[in-house]
C-alpha cells in the first residue's frame, strides 16, 4: 500500500473555546493516524476574517497540515469531517512530484534561515561579551 503525500487545510468554528480548539487539533490528528497516516507538520495559523460569510460566521480558526497516507484513508477522513459541526471547511491537496520538491526546497531555506538567526544571535552575544 503506497502512502501519498498531502496539504491539509481545514477552518474551525471561531465560536469555541480556546482548549476546544486544540481539542478539535487533537481529534483531527488521531483521526488522520488512526486510518495509516504519519503528520509531518501542523501549523495553526489562528483566527482569521473571511472575505465572504460562511454559515453566517465572518472568521473562523485556521488549521494547516501536512501528512502522508494511504488514498482510501482521505474518503475516510473527509467523510468524517464532513459530519463534524465544528469544522467549517477543509481542503485536501495531493502532492505531486513537482510539488514534492518545491515543499523540501522551502524547508531547506527554512532551516538556513533559522542557521543564519542562531549564528547572527551568537555573534552579537560573543559582542557584548
């Protein structure tokens, strides 16, 4: 069984409380491990404003994801969601090669970045020293 690899970007329900949130996170996660998938990065992005109203909310908590699982896995986990109240909307994205390799190539920079601001900060301690 092959595992694809996925963006995943789903809005939360702005009304709840901020540990229903992470909750909610939780749920997600456990429900994306328990069908085959592995997380390789979940990034909260927070509460945003829409550009249209949606089910009459003009915000919502946004949740961003990026896994690997097995393709009958997604219909298990979009079935799932779609039947939560708490969710608002989500979207799943397949990666292909292309894209594949445009994801490593950002996280390489995002590493020298985070190098760069590790050395600069060193340099400038050693400074005042």
């Amino acid at each position: 069984m092959s595992k694809n690899y996925y963006e995943f970007t789903y809005i939360l329900n702005p009304v709840l409380e901020e540990d229903k949130f992470k909750a909610t996170v939780d749920k997600v996660t456990k429900l994306i491990e328990d069908n085959g998938g592995e997380i390789d990065e979940i990034d909260e992005w927070g509460l945003r404003q829409f550009a249209y109203e949606i089910d009459k909310k003009r915000s919502g908590y946004y949740v961003n994801m990026y896994f690997t699982a097995p393709g009958e896995a997604i219909a298990k986990i979009e079935r799932a969601l779609r039947i939560d109240d708490d969710i608002l909307r989500y979207i799943t994205l397949k990666y292909d090669a292309k894209m594949l390799r445009h994801r490593e190539l950002q996280r390489k920079n995002e590493l020298i970045d985070i190098f760069a601001v590790a050395e600069e900060e060193e340099e400038a301690a050693e400074a005042q020293d």
